[in-house]
C-alpha cells in the first residue's frame, strides 16, 4: 500500500538535510492476513509486540534490519523483517538507524497446544479449578529475572509466558512444557524450572486418583 508521499514540511526538511522526518514512511507494506492467520500467535491468541531495528541509507531504502526484540513467534517476527525491506523513506544525508515497534492482536488467549497425555488418562482442567488445589506455587526467582534483564537491557518491557504441565498421582508436577514463548529463552527457562518446583493436593476424577493437565499464564514485567 503507497501512501500519498510526504508532507510539505517533510520535503521541506529533507530539502535542508535535516532528520525530523526519518520516522515517516513513504511506503509501507501490510502484512498479508492469510499470512498472519498462518502463524502460531493467531492460534494462541493474545497481544503481541516485537520491536525491529532499521538502518535507512541516504536514498531512503532499508539496508539493515533485525529483530532486536523477538514477539515470541519466529514466524511472526519474520514477517515484520519482510515488511520493514519493502518500506521507503525520505532521502537524508547519512544512514540512520531506528526502532520500530510493532503490535499485533488476535483476540482473546486460545489453546494451542497439550500436555502429553497417558492413553485412558483425562485432558486438561480449568486453571482456576488447578491452581485452587496448589500447595506450593512460588513465583518466578525475582534475582534470576533481575539478572536476566540487565545482561538483555529488558527494562521497561513487559512480556507474557504461557506454559503446560501436567499434575501427577502424588501431586507433583512433570511435562512442563512453554507454549507461548516469551521470545527470551532464558525468561522462559526461569518460568519451567519455577513451574516444575509447584506441588497440588492430587487430583481425582470419578473418584479416582487423576493426572491431569493444565495451563500457567505469566506476565514479566521489568521495571523502567
């Protein structure tokens, strides 16, 4: 999609050499819809963010660009990396670089994704009903993630994990498994490893001693 060009005052500024007008893009392709369907976060649902970076040359095409924050999808990413190539903006006198911040949203959280399951056994309970029976269920080791954030300059960021498990016989928890990634690979390893250490009174179902399955939903918020 061509948008109609540039304000007059934008000309105007690139006229003088001047960079008030780098953040306007001349042209700007949409991502196609079939292709944003096809990616895990249109299955999963939600709100997700990436932040891109750009290199613009004096001519006003893109020659750099990568992804400096990943929205969790590898797939969704790349679409945004496709898109920033075909953008053109206003002629300048030397290369300059940018963010940008992209934001998608597919609507309320879905499944995606199970738990295995053992042949005979139940699926998966309702999180309210699952974290109802915890019995220990601490939260994500705050001096990890501090860490985490200062080695990938996080501050700021908010980022959201949804991880499975499943609840064995004796109340244990096994089959942790990320199913929306926070696009940090250390973020999400911090999350498993917390969600392993959660214990449950056991369940049953039919009267019966149970395993079951469920889901953790995580927001990771590191402060500005």
């Amino acid at each position: 999609m061509r948008s109609a060009g540039p304000s007059v005052l934008c000309v105007f500024m690139v006229a003088l050499g001047l960079s008030g007008c780098a953040h306007e893009s001349i042209e700007r392709a949409s991502l196609p819809p079939a292709d944003l369907e096809a990616t895990q976060a249109a299955k999963l649902g939600g709100h997700w963010t990436n932040l891109t970076r750009i290199c613009v040359d004096p001519d006003g095409a893109v020659v750099e660009r990568s992804t400096k924050r990943p929205s969790g999808d590898l797939v969704l990413d790349l679409l945004y990396l496709d898109d920033v190539a075909k953008r053109r903006y206003p002629k300048r006198r030397s290369q300059e670089c940018r963010d940008i911040h992209f934001e998608q949203d597919f609507g309320v959280d879905r499944g995606g994704g199970r738990a295995p399951l053992r042949a005979g056994e139940k699926t998966d309970k309702s999180v309210l009903v699952v974290m109802g029976r915890a019995l220990h269920k601490p939260d994500p080791p705050e001096d990890r993630l501090a860490s985490i954030a200062r080695s990938e300059d996080l501050a700021g960021s908010i980022f959201v994990n949804r991880t499975i498990f499943c609840v064995e016989l004796d109340g244990t928890v096994s089959a942790v498994k990320t199913l929306r990634s926070t696009g940090i690979p250390r973020i999400d390893a911090v999350v498993r490893d917390t969600v392993a250490e959660w214990r449950f009174s056991p369940f049953e179902v039919d009267g019966k001693p149970a395993r079951i399955c469920s889901e953790a939903r995580f927001n990771v918020r590191f402060p500005g």
